[in-house]
C-alpha cells in the first residue's frame, strides 16, 4: 500500500486517508486543496501519511480527467482486496476494502430480524450506497443525490437537508 502513496504522491495526486476519525496527508499547503480544504482543518485531527497504517483511502484531483487518470494510475497498485468507487461529479475516488459496502451490514441486519430484502427501504445519495439500493426492496433517493443514484432509484424525495428521508417515511409509510 505504501506504493500506491508514493506513486500517487509522485504523480501529484492529492491524498488524504482517513482512519478512525483521523486524517493524514500534507495539509500544510490549503491552497493546494481548494475547496476540499475547510472539510481537512475544521474539528478534525491531522496527522503525516508517515504516521498511520493504511486502511481507508481517498483522493481529490483538481478535474475529472485528471481523477479519472489518476484512478486508472492507481488501481494498478490496489491489492485484491480493495476496491476502487469513483465519484466523478466531485472529482473524488475513495478505495476501500472490497467487503466494507452497506448490503452486507443490511443483509446481516435482515437475517437477525428475519426481515426479506424486499420488504426494505434504502435511502442513498452517494456512490457507495448504489449496492445498498440495489440489495433493498424500494430504493429512494434524496433530490440532492448524485444522478447515478437517482437514475436507479424508484422513488427520489426531498433532500437531505429539508428532512426529506423522514418526509418520506411520513407519506409512504406511517
């Protein structure tokens, strides 16, 4: 994994990991970050990549083409248990562990309370809750939402920020 840093930061990729509420990488430049920067230095703790065992991983590049190249450039370095999701519409890509998506903690959860898949509702607005829709038996998304999840979604509702999820739950299901 230490390779895949040093070819990202050789290639000048933006990195920032965050482990358990902590984030390294080199924050000493803000300017370098543009808008990503007020979400790095507020109320969170920062620490050097030299510093942290790699778990979770995700870059910012300044375009789309140049994070679309960038994660074909890194994916060559991820071991076979990561996997890489990209957000184009932000010019983001996270890589996380290939197990570590919501359906597997939902399915858990379904089994325990013996509840079927089709018998849930998901609520996304990401890319990494697209395998959460996909799993639930009625998928909505938050109008704020990426529009690859919309595009899956069966139901979109108000955003995130307008309570939508409980507008939702209010109308369709209580």
């Amino acid at each position: 994994m230490r390779d895949l840093l040093v070819a990202a930061d050789n290639a000048g990729v933006k990195i920032a990991v965050e482990q358990d509420g902590i984030f390294y990488g080199d924050f000493s430049n803000p300017e370098r970050w543009g808008w990503a920067w007020p979400q790095f230095h507020k109320n969170v703790d920062i620490k050097t990549l030299e510093n942290m065992e790699v778990s979770q991983l995700f870059t910012i590049a300044n375009s789309i083409e140049e994070s679309k190249i960038a994660a074909q450039m890194l994916s060559q370095y991820l071991p076979d248990d990561l996997r890489l999701l990209i957000k184009e519409e932000a010019s983001l890509f996270v890589i996380l562990h290939k197990e570590a998506i919501k359906s597997k903690g939902i399915d858990a959860l379904a089994e325990y309370w013996k509840i079927k898949p089709s018998e849930i509702v998901g609520f996304g607005d990401d890319t990494i809750d697209i395998d959460m829709l996909e799993y639930c038996g009625v998928a909505v998304a938050v109008s704020n939402a990426l529009a690859e999840v919309k595009a899956l979604a069966e139901y979109v509702c108000d955003t995130n920020d307008n309570d939508g999820v409980a507008k939702w739950l209010e109308e369709n299901v209580l």
